[in-house]
C-alpha cells in the first residue's frame, strides 16, 4: 500500500512525534510510506529523526507559510501516486480537502483530529467550512482518544463517518533509555529532585504553573522544560516569570532536544499543565519512563492519567505543590504511583494504534 501522509510541518509537536512512530511501524509492514508537511526546512529534529528511521519525507515547499492555497494545486499533483492520503493538522485538513474535491481524485483521504477542541468551532463561518471539508473529502475522520471523539460528535452531530484511534508512542524507547547522570544533563547533585515538562511554549501548555508552584518547594527540587527555542515568545515569558519568583536557578530551559527518552529517565517527576489536550503523547512517554506524572484534570490526560498518574485542578499552583511535596517526602507513595503509571502506557504502545489505522484504510479502501 502506497500511503501519503500530509501536515503543515515538521516542528516539535504531538502530532509530528505520533506521525513518527505510525509510519516507522507502517514500513515495518511493507507498505511505502511518504511524510508530506506543507513546509519544511531541510534539518529539523523530528525531519532528521524521520529520515534517520527511512521515513521518506518530501515537503511541497522549504520554506513560507502554511497558510498559502497554492499548497491546494501542489497536492493535486501528487494524488495519483498513492492508494491512501492521511491527512494531520490544520490547515492541511484544508488545502488537501479543497485539493480532493476539485480534483475528483479516487484516493480516499482520511483525517485525524488531534484535539479535543480548537477555535474555529467557536466561529460559526469556520465551523460551517469544517463540517463541508469533512463530509465532502474524508472517507473517515479519525479522533485521536475517545474524548476526541466525544467533542468531535457534539461540535458535528450530523458527521456520521467518524471513529477513535488512540494515539500511541513505542514504550519500549522511553522505559529502556540509559538515564543521564544529574550532574551531566544539569549541572546539579544527583540528590535533586527533577521535574520536567515536555512541550512547546504556548499558553495552553501553562509551563507557568509549574514556575509558580516552585517557589513554595525545597531548594534542592528543580524544573526542568524541554520544547521551544530560546526566542520563543511564550519561553521568554515563563524564563522571566522564573527571574521574578526568584527561582531562576531551580529552572532549566533545554529547548527542543532529541535525547527526550533519556532526559524523561533521568527525572524524578513528569508533568504536564495543559488546560487541554488531544489525547497527551507526553503523559505517554512520561509514564512509559517509569517516572509518577502528573497532569492536569482536563480533556485529552484525565482519560490517559486518572487511576494511574496524579491529576490536579487546571492552573492550581499550590495543589500541584503539594503533590510534588508528597512524591518527593513519601517513597513507597512514590514507587506506588510510578509502578502504576508505567503499567498504564503499555495500554498506549503504538503497535496497537498502527494495527488499529491499518483496519481503517483496508475498510475504506474496500468501500
């Protein structure tokens, strides 16, 4: 089978990471497999790693912006050569939806919703369009964890074509990395206590709740935030908060890195502060690592965390304080919330999220 996958680019991101581990396992079945962003610089980490895994990745453009039509003709161009169009992301969901209809191609093209919610439901012109793209150019729109789909079906009960993919990561990566020492990945002693947040710098990510909770902590626990660059507004912004706390030297930027499982190894903690999620590749990998995580009680990590990791009241910096007192004051608390947590990734290893795809693109080839 001859699949093309097509998103808006190859940053670091959930969807980029998911797309990585799906196709490696798509190759590993027989199939070719071509990874499409709209633009793409020719090295970035998740570009080098997809190539580093023979995953073909052939952008429709090096540079510019995502947000040109022109992407709708470049598309066309390449339909025919493939049996299966998979479609990530907005505005791809767009350009490559206009690109089906117009061209009256037979490939059958499917969507995956990555989210739980986004703004263009709150705007009755754009949700209009959503509903239109969907029904018109997707065989099947695909929510990334059954919560997904739940908003999914509220935003657009009469989309009817619609199922739940969980996402997935390979687990095996993250519970066998070689941990760093703490001394070589921070500068620190090794009987510091490290939390690390994995995630780009947007305000939904809401790294500033962690920066408030550090300062109500013992000096010797640290953060550690990894996902940005260092001229990232939203970086610069949680790095100025961290000056202000007075915690600027318990505060760790390490910006986007390729050695994720093996900073994930060496941390006592994981966290994520979002106030929403897809379905949280980064809980995942978090609990994957063996490490307790805590998350935020919303959408898209309730799902993935409760029963296993610790949730607390989204942006509740002192309830998200206590938690860490309590790992880091409790041991057997600890080891008892880490064992769980680790057991609840192997629920999410990828090999079940790319059999399941699989039986997606066999059912709509067939129909």
């Amino acid at each position: 089978m001859k699949i093309l996958h097509i998103l808006d680019g190859l940053s670091m991101g959930g969807a980029e990471n998911l797309l990585i581990g799906l196709a490696e396992k798509q190759i590993m079945e027989g199939h070719e497999v071509t990874v499409a962003p709209l633009v793409c610089s020719e090295h970035t980490p998740v570009r080098d790693k997809m190539e580093n895994k023979s995953i073909s990745v052939r952008p429709f453009a090096l540079k510019g912006s995502v947000y040109s039509p022109f992407f709708i003709f470049r598309i066309m161009k390449v339909l025919k050569s493939y049996d299966i169009v998979h479609v990530h992301l907005f505005p791809a969901l767009y350009w490559a939806g206009i690109a089906k209809m117009l061209s009256f191609s037979k490939v059958p093209f499917l969507y995956t919703e990555h989210s739980t919610k986004n703004k263009r439901r709150e705007n009755r012109f754009l949700h209009a369009v959503d509903l239109i793209i969907y029904q018109q150019a997707y065989k099947m729109v695909i929510a990334c964890s059954d919560k997904a789909l739940e908003t999914l079906k509220e935003a657009y009960p009469s989309l009817k074509h619609v199922c739940a993919i969980n996402n997935g990561v390979d687990t095996s990566v993250f519970n066998e990395a070689e941990p760093y020492s703490k001394k070589e990945l921070l500068g620190v002693d090794e009987n510091c206590f490290i939390l690390t947040m994995v995630a780009r710098f947007m305000t939904m990510k809401r790294q500033d709740t962690i920066v408030e909770s550090m300062a109500g902590l013992p000096d010797n626990i640290h953060a550690v935030f990894v996902g940005g660059e260092e001229h990232d507004e939203g970086l610069v912004r949680v790095k100025q908060m961290a000056e202000e706390k007075g915690v600027a030297d318990r505060v760790h930027f390490l910006y986007i890195r390729k050695d994720v499982p093996r900073i994930l190894k060496t941390s006592d903690v994981v966290i994520m502060a979002s106030d929403y999620e897809g379905l949280s590749l980064s809980s995942i990998e978090g609990m994957a690592a063996g490490k307790p995580f805590i998350a935020t009680n919303v959408n898209g990590l309730r799902e993935v965390v409760e029963g296993a990791g610790i949730l607390f009241n989204n942006r509740d910096s002192n309830a998200l304080k206590d938690i860490i007192i309590n790992l880091y004051s409790d041991r057997s608390f600890y080891t008892e919330i880490a064992n769980k947590c680790l057991e609840r990734a192997k629920h999410f290893d990828n090999t079940k999220m790319a059999e399941a795809y699989l039986k997606v693109y066999k059912q709509v080839l067939s129909s």
